[in-house]
C-alpha cells in the first residue's frame, strides 16, 4: 500500500490502465505538456508519449466529441474537463450523442469514455470554478456518475470507470485533492498522507461502480452524502454527539438502493447532505427514493443541507458552504421532530 493524495491516486489509475491497455488515451486542456491545472496527469505525456497523452485546444464541445468518435472506433478515451462549470459547451455531445450510442445503434457500438472533472466549491473560485452540476447528468439515462471522497476511492473507482464500457462522468471533490475537509475552513489542512483511506493498493485496484460504504455506523439517522460532504458529516455527528450513520454514494448513477434502505430503516430518520443547490439537486431524488422504500420506517420527514439557491458566491463563500455547524443545526432539528 502506498499514501497517496487524491490527486496522485487519479494520476496513478490513469497509469496503470495507460499501461494495461494502449487504447487508453488521456487528454484535455493543458493535460499534456503541464500536467493538467491540478497536476492530476503530470508525467503522463512523458512516459506514454504526445500521441497517448496531449494538449487540445480550448473546446469542450470538441474534446468530447472528439472522445466519442475515437471511443467509436475502438480507443477509450480518459478526458479531462479543466473544471466541471465548463463543461456545459460538451452537454450536447454527452447527452445526445455519448449517453445514446449504444442504444441508438442496438448495440453495435457502445462509448466507452470517461469525462474527468474537478467539481465544487471550497478553493474561493467564485461562481465560475465551484458549481457542482451531478444532477444534470444523472437525469440522463445511458450515463453513470462517479464522485469519489478519499484516494482510496478515487483510484479504483476510475479504474473500473475506465474499463466500463459506457460513457461515465466522474467528479473529482477539488476541496479534498489534497486532504478531507470538514467544513472549518479556518483550521490546518490533515494531508491524506495521515489518513486512513489515504493508502491505496499498488497496481492494479478496482472499487465496483453502484456501491456505498459506510464511513461511520450510526443507530440515531441516517446521513446520505458524497464526496466533500461526507467529511463534513462525519464532523457534524462527531461535534453534535448523535450517532448518525453516514452513507458515502460514492456512485451516484447507479446508486446503492439496497445500502440506502437498510440504514433509514435502521435508523428511523434520514437527512440528505451535498454542496450543490438544494431545488432539483440530486437529494431530491434520494430523498423520493427513501420515502417510497422506507415510510413506514421513517420517525420524521426527511431533510435535506444544501447550497443555497444563488450563483455561488466568492465573498461569502462559507455562508453558502454547508458546513458541520449547519449540518449539525439540522441534525438536532431532526432528532428533535
């Protein structure tokens, strides 16, 4: 096992499979040359070469279709978005074209891409560098959706994002690239490197897509969550004291039911927590899902932690935040019903 961050987990699954299997190849905006803005796929161009690895010009739009056809002719392209709040110019190509392919042509192709992209907020980068848009793509049938929260995680789910054989977004939580986050922005950074979950199997390491881990149990609530805030949840059961039982998606289409349904109908109560805007967020969906499967179980209504409804802001950035002191209003609101 070696200790790796988040970042150098992605780099080393995009290597593994780079060297398993020539048809993978990686590229995007500044991916090649320079590494990527994140220094995800540093060291890629030189050890593969500028045709497995390299630069594209500044076109999402055209970075994606460019994937698909190259997926349709055999390769399996490993892309990278440079954040997700630019990924909107591609959102035709992946929804019409990529998500359909195999559908469309019954089976005769299929488009084995994944869209790599650093998603949500925490870094002050304003309105244009913090959105965290899941719940556009997972309303989209013929896609899966990926957010990891730890290194662990992010390697070999993007292995096993690579060897799908259908188009897969997977969101990279930028706020803990370098270490877990709970939410007090105004404390010092714990790097993965004194974490559990930052070791990570050497070689070859697959975590399957449409499965959930228990990152803590818990017989008070259930918490829902994925990437970043699931560090934040498991701070805000830590400082309210309720035994909450946190569920981390880590796949978020497909999505672990069966894992969700036994722990609301263990715990009695469920709260929904992710960082986007809370109208039509992905919450929406689990907490439907939750109501259908668990009612008779439930002790209270269901709640959901957000952002806000507003453009993300930069000055107010941990007044949008869902952070563990929110959380944990609303986990003792919750308790209290």
């Amino acid at each position: 096992m070696a200790r790796m961050s988040m970042i150098e987990a992605v780099r080393d699954a995009m290597d593994v499979k780079m060297a398993e299997d020539d048809r993978v190849v990686v590229f995007g905006e500044d991916v090649g040359f320079f590494g990527g803005v994140f220094r995800c796929t540093a060291g890629l161009q030189e050890k593969y070469g500028p045709t497995r690895c390299f630069d594209s010009p500044i076109n999402e739009s055209g970075i994606v279709g460019t994937a698909i056809g190259m997926a349709a002719y055999g390769l399996k392209p490993c892309i990278e978005m440079q954040f997700a709040d630019y990924v909107f110019p591609a959102y035709d190509q992946i929804t019409q074209e990529a998500a359909r392919i195999r559908h469309r042509s019954n089976g005769d192709f299929t488009c084995p891409i994944v869209i790599r992209m650093p998603t949500g907020g925490g870094i002050y980068g304003g309105q244009t560098h913090s959105q965290s848009p899941e719940a556009v793509f997972t309303h989209v049938s013929g896609l899966k959706v990926v957010q990891p929260s730890n290194p662990y995680d992010a390697k070999g789910l993007l292995i096993a994002a690579i060897e799908d054989p259908d188009p897969v977004i997977f969101l990279e939580p930028k706020r803990v690239y370098n270490g877990p986050f709970d939410g007090h922005h105004d404390r010092k950074i714990v790097p993965w490197a004194q974490h559990d979950l930052g070791e990570v199997p050497e070689g070859r390491h697959v975590v399957p897509l449409g499965k959930a881990a228990v990152r803590r149990e818990g017989s008070a609530m259930t918490i829902l969550t994925y990437g970043t805030m699931v560090h934040v949840a498991l701070a805000a059961a830590e400082e309210t004291g309720i035994d909450a039982e946190v569920i981390d998606l880590r796949t978020l289409l497909p999505f672990d039911a069966e894992a969700m349904e036994a722990s609301v109908k263990k715990t009695g109560r469920c709260m929904v927590l992710h960082e986007a805007t809370l109208t039509c967020g992905y919450g929406a969906e689990l907490v439907s899902l939750m109501q259908e499967r668990c009612f008779w179980h439930l002790e209270a209504p269901i709640r959901r932690v957000a952002g806000w409804d507003v453009p993300y802001p930069h000055a107010q950035e941990w007044d949008y935040f869902p952070g563990p002191v929110r959380v944990g209003r609303a986990m003792r609101a919750l308790m209290e019903a």
